[in-house]
C-alpha cells in the first residue's frame, strides 16, 4: 500500500517510479483527493509479463468494500509490450485507488514502472477578450 496525497503527485515531476509486486499478490496506490474537477492520470508498464489494473473509488476509508465504486474494472493489460495510459475525473472528493494485480501469477513477480499526474481544470475567465 502506497497512499498519496494530490501535493505529493503535483512534487513527483517527470520521474518515473517503481513498484516491486510479488507472485501471487497486489499493490495499490490510494489517492486521496479533496477537490473536484481534477484528472488524475497515469502512465505504467511492466515487466516481465502481463499486470492486471483497476481503478477504485472510495468516499471514505471507512467506506466498506461493497460501497466502493468500480471506475475500470479489473482488466489484464499487456504492459511488458506497450505501455500502458489513462486518467479518471474526479468529480467527488475521496480516495481513488489504483491497483496492480499480480495474483493470477503463482511464480513470476513482476516490476512496474509508473508515472502519475494530476491536472487541475483551467478555467477560462474570458479576461484576454478584447
């Protein structure tokens, strides 16, 4: 588990991280988010093989698991030979969670490469308007 905050992506700049996801179990990175409108979006590949990803959201942590919101559902990806982007919108505040599945793989453990972001929306205010 690898929660993070908005501030904290905004601070990861261009690098690239790494999560290391044994055979026969799963990572997640909670993303806790306070304000709407923004796009969190990501960027991952892996290595060796395959990884399964999903996207969760959550309202709180005390939200229970069958309350949670299934935004991508759990998808097998391809990540060794292509990599791997998306982004969500946030249009309520909570924890939205990215999970890196690996269960599926009884021996192999995997690498994945990931990059994170967060936009925020520009709101045009029309003052260049002539």
């Amino acid at each position: 588990k690898l929660p993070l905050t908005v501030e904290e992506i905004l601070n990861f700049g261009e690098s690239n991280r790494e999560l290391f996801i044994k055979s026969s179990t799963y990572s997640i990175i909670p993303i806790t988010v306070t304000e709407t409108g923004l796009t969190i979006s990501w960027i991952f590949s892996s290595d060796p093989k395959s990884i399964s990803f999903s996207v969760v959201y959550q309202e709180s942590e005390d939200t229970p698991l069958e309350q949670c919101k299934v935004l991508i559902p759990m998808t097998r990806c391809n990540s060794h030979k292509e990599t791997i982007r998306g982004q969500v919108k946030v249009r309520n505040s909570g924890i939205y969670t990215l999970i890196f599945d690996n269960t599926f793989s009884r021996f192999i453990s995997k690498r994945v490469f990931y990059h994170l972001a967060v936009e925020r929306p520009v709101i045009y205010d029309g003052s260049d308007f002539p």
